[in-house]
C-alpha cells in the first residue's frame, strides 16, 4: 500500500500474508541505526479482538469488492 492510500483504507479490511485484517492505522518510524523514515501499519484480526499485527505499509493491499 502507498502512503496515499491510507486515508480511504482505515477502519476497512485489508490483505497481508494472504489473510484479511482491519487496517487500524499507520505510524511513521525512524530506524535506531540507519535514522531511514519508514512507515508500519497497525491490523487487528477481525475474529480476534486482541491480536494486533504490525508491519511495513508496503507489506499490505487493500482488499477490492
């Protein structure tokens, strides 16, 4: 997913590894070594309502209907 996207994609069911999350939001990261910005999304599985699952923005898709 692109940076541009994520205004239209919170709060909306997403893809990543195959399996469908609800894209909970998006935080902008500095690395400890490099200093390099990058971006993490935050997905929360539908069925289960306290597993979180954090990784890169370009990880994940939006899911089209």
């Amino acid at each position: 997913m692109d940076i541009r996207d994520v205004k239209k994609s919170l709060n909306r069911e997403v893809l990543h590894n195959g399996q469908k999350y609800l894209f909970a939001g998006c935080m902008l990261r500095r690395h400890r070594k490099t200093g390099q910005f990058y971006y993490e999304a935050e997905l929360h599985d539908p069925r289960n309502e306290k597993w979180v699952v954090c990784c890169q923005l370009s990880d994940i898709q939006e899911v089209t209907t």
